[in-house]
C-alpha cells in the first residue's frame, strides 16, 4: 500500500469552508481507481489541515497525480489557503 500526505495552511476564521471545500476534493479522489482511502483532518488548535489517501498500489498513486494537485490546489486556494507540501510513502504497518 502506499499513501500521499499532504499539508496546508488554512486561514483560522475560513476553517468552516475549509471542510466543505476539501470534502468536496476527497469525494472527488475517491473516483480515483486504486483508492483504498482518504482522510481529511482540520487542525484543531492550528492553522493546518493535512489530507492522507491510501493507494493499492504506486501505479495507482502515480495515476492519481495530476488530478489530486488540480483538486488540492482548487480546494486551498477556495479559502484563500496554501499546500504547504506533498509527499508520498509506501505504508510498511497499518496496526
């Protein structure tokens, strides 16, 4: 499995449309063939927001690549919000 986290910062009075603007992205990704998961965290005491997809394989992750920057880059900039940083990862443990 592997997986992509990506990071933001997201004005605090904007956390609200936040949610509604990434969700609307995670929904979106989740068409991606290969997907197994997305999750999408507010910071709670922050200004960050982070999204983690998990892929099957990373032919699936590399196939996802365009779309998931058009769709991370769309979702930040709604609310006047950056992605800070995208990486990705081959998961070694899930428990």
């Amino acid at each position: 499995m592997f997986a992509r986290l990506s990071m933001y910062q997201i004005p605090p009075e904007r956390k609200g449309e936040a949610q509604a603007s990434f969700e609307g992205a995670v929904g979106q990704i989740r068409e991606a063939e290969g997907l197994e998961k997305a999750v999408f965290m507010l910071g709670s005491d922050s200004d960050r927001a982070v999204t983690i997809t998990f892929w099957e394989s990373h032919a699936a992750m590399s196939a996802s690549r365009v779309m998931a920057s058009r769709l991370r880059s769309d979702a930040a900039s709604s609310v006047d919000g950056e992605v800070l940083s995208v990486e990705e990862f081959e998961v070694i443990s899930d428990e």
